[in-house]
C-alpha cells in the first residue's frame, strides 16, 4: 500500500488529528512533503544519550552514511526492492534538501512492513541545521490484536531497522507492546507513545490498520558546531 508515512508524520509534528493511514504518504519520491518546523523542537534540549550530542554537519552526514548502507543491507537481505534519491525543495522560502531511501510494499501480510523511509535533510541555503530520522508504516490488525492480546513490535521486520539505527540488539519492547494492547481495548481509536533511544526521538501512532513507527535524531544546528562547509 502506498502513500503511507509523510502526512502522519506531520500529524505528530503540528499535534493535529490524525486522519488514517490510508491517507498517509510514504512515497516521498513523487510526494516528499514533510512539515518544516520554524524552530527547533524545545524538547530536543532535554534528550540525553549518543545522538544528543551537538554533531557538525560532516559528523551528522558520515553517521547517516553508516546507517545508511546498514538500512539497505537489511532491505536487500529481506527481498524488497527500493528506491534511493536526492531532492531539493523549499518550504517557506527555505531550501530542504533530502538525501533518502524508501519502499512501498502493495500488499503487506498482517504485521509485515508496507511502507519505509529513511533519510537525512539538511534546512537553509547554508544547511544551518538538519537530522536524520526512520520512518515505517505496519499493516496492523486491531481486532485481532485486542482478541488474541496478541501484539510484539519486536517480533517484526521493523526491529531489524530499530537496530540498525540504535545499535542496540536488547531492546524491550513489552512495555510498548502493552501500553497499545490496553489502550485499544479501553476504547481508544488512535494510541500515541513517545519514548527517546539513547538521545533518539521515537514516536508510534497505533490506528484500526496500521502501525506508524518514526525513530528521529534531533535538529542538529551546524551552524553552532562550527561546521565546515566543504
């Protein structure tokens, strides 16, 4: 299923309500529209952790450049074929550029991966401050799930990538597993959990048919890192 990730994403950016994943955007190769924040997120200053650290720009683009090739070995090794691109664009007035790689999958068994992004923008003509996020949609089944109290994000594809990124293999997902099992069954039709990995931001929106999974560094200032522009 396409069009899967981008227009929830905005969704937990501006804090609107979500309307469904079947409206959500993935392909950001025909349709790369994120929400450009005016400012950086104020809860960005409380992170802790590896990825919490002021990185310049050439520090952020090896580090992408590392998960990078990781992200595709995964995505080769599971079978799915990908598209890797570059676009230029402007929001505001400001220049966005956006160095990524994503898939649609058209018909996702339950609990498979339909859709993923992963990539690094870069904001001002001067590429001032930019981050690096991943970006999954899972085919989800919420009846099925609350009948058989039946869910375990780690036992999807997307913990592969989780892994990837984080570089941690013993992550716990129960408490999430939990917090979306209990929460669909006291009758919520859209669950949200925000969490933070080792300085990472991590967000999850659950919904009757799919999972959104975003995993993001914050916005790097590269402009205070005393960056080279080489």
């Amino acid at each position: 299923m396409s069009k899967k990730i981008i227009s929830i994403l905005m969704s937990l950016i501006v804090a609107a309500s979500l309307i469904g994943c079947k409206t959500a955007e993935v392909n950001v190769e025909k349709k790369a529209e994120t929400k450009t924040e005016d400012k950086v997120d104020s809860s960005d200053e409380n992170l802790e952790g590896k990825w919490a650290k002021n990185y310049t720009l050439e520090e952020t683009q090896k580090l992408y450049k590392e998960k990078l090739s990781k992200m595709e070995s995964i995505t080769k090794e599971l079978g799915v074929k990908y598209e890797k691109d570059e676009k230029i664009k402007k929001e505001k007035e400001e220049p966005i550029n956006d160095n990524y790689i994503y898939f649609d999958n058209n018909k996702p068994e339950t609990n498979k991966i339909e859709s993923l992004y992963f990539g690094m923008k870069t904001y001002g003509e001067k590429l001032e401050t930019g981050d690096i996020s991943l970006q999954v949609s899972l085919k989800f089944d919420r009846e099925s799930a609350i009948k058989n109290n039946d869910f375990d994000l780690g036992k999807t594809s997307v913990k592969k990538y989780i892994e990837a990124f984080t570089e941690q293999e013993d992550i716990d997902y129960t408490d999430i597993n939990k917090q979306i099992i209990s929460k669909l069954k006291d009758g919520e039709s859209q669950v949200k959990i925000n969490n933070t990995i080792d300085g990472l931001k991590e967000e999850i929106i659950a919904t009757k048919d799919c999972i959104i999974y975003k995993l993001s560094t914050k916005k790097y200032k590269f402009a205070d890192g005393e960056m080279s522009m080489k």
